[in-house]
C-alpha cells in the first residue's frame, strides 16, 4: 500500500446525480471501498469545503477534495483480456452508437469482476474501448445467462436508461427452456422474492412474501417431450427471477446447477447441453432526450441450437 497525495476534483455534467460513494468507488479502482466509505465517514472528503454523507448526489461544478488515498499498489495494474477474448467479443457487439453499445453476452462469462474473477465482459470492453473509460452496465445478467447487455459510453445516458429501467419501460424478453408443459392457469406468475446470502457467501433466492414483488409473463413458442421452449418477458428485474419463478411453477430451467431439476440437467448433458437454457433474446426502449427507438435481438448461440435440434 502507498498513499496519493491530496486530490481536487471539478464535477462536470456528465456525473450530476450521482451519489458520491458510487462516484469514488468508479473513480479509484485501486483503493478498496472499506477505505473509500472510512473517508466519507470522518469527513476526509469535502464538497465544496464541506462534509459530504456517501448518499450526497454530486452537482455540476461541485469542488471535490480528496485527502491522502490508501493504494493498493498489488493490484495497480488492472488485468487485461487476451486477443482472443477481445476478438471474441467484438464479433458479438449487436449495437452500437455515440452513446449506447449492446453486446450478446456469452454465457459463462460475468458482466463485470470481482472477488474470485478479476475480469468481467465490462473490465475488458473497457480495455478494447481505451478513449471510453466511462463504459458502464446500463443493468446485468446472471453469468450462466447470454444474450443482450446494454452499455452505456455517456454517464447522461445511463442516467436516461436507469431511470427507464426504474419506471418499468424497459421491454426485456428471454427464451428458456423448461421442464414440462405449461398451462394457460401458469403462464403469469406474480409472487414475491425475496434474496439471501449464505454462510458461503452464495445468493440464493426464494418465493417469500416478505421480499420484493416480482412478476413473469411466460410464452410457449414450442414444446417437446419432456421440455418446452418458453418466451419470458419481465415486468420487474429481481435477481434470478426467471429461474425462481419457473421452479415455482414446478417447471425449472434446464441446466440450472442452482434451481434446476438434477435428472433433467443429467439427460440433456448427454445431449449436449452443458449451461444454463437462458438467454436474453430481445431488449426494446426508447430514449426519453431524444426520442430515439432501440429494439435488438440475439441470436441463440450455437450450443442452445444444438439443444434444440435435439430435442
């Protein structure tokens, strides 16, 4: 560990309205949140000269100082992706403008780092998008889970697509193949979730009336013997929605190592099917400052093809 010396930071448009904590943590990669919220705390960091709680939503022209910063000089060099995962991801980018890009993400990857995995689909775009150092998730997906991602390059549009996303105008389809058949009685399922996170550390999610309310409209587009091939579209975006809900139903999502059937994820393995059956087909908004419509879709990658063919 080092220290920096003390900073001043000017606040331009681009990060009005976003809270400070959010800000610094987005800011300084290398010095760890623990320090960055122990700052904010005493009142190391000043606002226009004054104490600034970590809920303080910054203003144009704010003047923000920092005091001496703890860096955590081991990981002061981000990790960077290969060639080949650069290429990779490159070849999957669905949309792209002055302020958007939409990726299909590939399943088996996470939308962005962490503690066990240092690099996520966002740390390496950054990485192929050097003049964008503001790339930032407009919302996330389940590592097992493919298909769009949408990305904002401006901190104005990510505002635009947040507060969207808060006002359920955001249309979110997926396709997912599930145990069973459905019945018209089960196609809509309005229950509440509600997250944990155990002793381990892992999430797990389960239909509780104490949690949020959560609501998934299902679509049969074609059954097959034992599974069918579903179109879910979200009112409301809780953490492992799709999978809860259809396990609720008693049709849980093929290859599901978490909420799934073991002896269905057993026989489609056979058949190929190594990963969660869930992908992001299609996603559809409009951009309230400019009118602007965006509908894109994802092609179901290869092995959910394959799946299918099958099947």
């Amino acid at each position: 560990m080092q220290n920096n010396p003390v900073q001043y930071l000017s606040i331009t448009e681009d990060f009005a309205g976003q809270r400070i904590d959010n800000f610094l943590i987005a800011r300084l990669k290398n010095v760890p949140k623990t320090h960055i919220y122990r700052i904010l705390r005493k009142g190391e960091v000043r606002v226009n000269k004054k104490r600034a709680k970590p809920s303080y939503k910054l203003q144009a022209g704010d003047q923000v100082r920092l005091p001496p910063l703890q860096i955590d000089t081991a990981s002061r060099v981000p990790p960077r992706p290969g060639n080949q995962l650069m290429s990779f991801l490159a070849d999957r980018i669905l949309y792209e403008d002055a302020g958007l890009l939409i990726i299909n993400k590939p399943s088996g990857i996470p939308v962005h780092g962490g503690s066990s995995v240092k690099l996520g689909v966002v740390e390496a775009l950054r990485c192929m998008y050097p003049k964008l150092p503001q790339l930032e998730l407009a919302h996330r997906l389940d590592a097992d889970t493919s298909g769009c991602l949408v990305l904002a390059k401006k901190r104005s549009i990510l505002r635009e697509l947040h507060e969207l996303l808060r006002a359920r105008k955001v249309k979110k389809v997926y396709w997912v193949l599930t145990k069973g058949h459905w019945k018209d009685s089960e196609l809509r399922v309005d229950v509440p979730l509600l997250k944990n996170q155990l002793s381990s550390g892992e999430r797990i999610v389960r239909v509780n009336q104490e949690g949020k309310s959560s609501v998934t409209v299902f679509r049969t587009l074609k059954t097959f013997a034992q599974t069918s091939l579903m179109e879910a579209t979200l009112e409301t975006g809780r953490t492992h929605q799709i999978r809860v809900h259809a396990r609720h139903r008693g049709h849980p999502v093929a290859g599901d190592e978490k909420y799934g059937d073991k002896e269905l994820n057993k026989q489609l393995r056979e058949a190929g099917l190594r990963r969660l059956f869930l992908h992001a087909y299609l996603i559809h908004f409009v951009l309230p400052s400019s009118g602007q419509e965006i509908q894109v879709s994802a092609a179901l990658d290869g092995e959910l093809d394959a799946c299918l063919s099958y099947l």
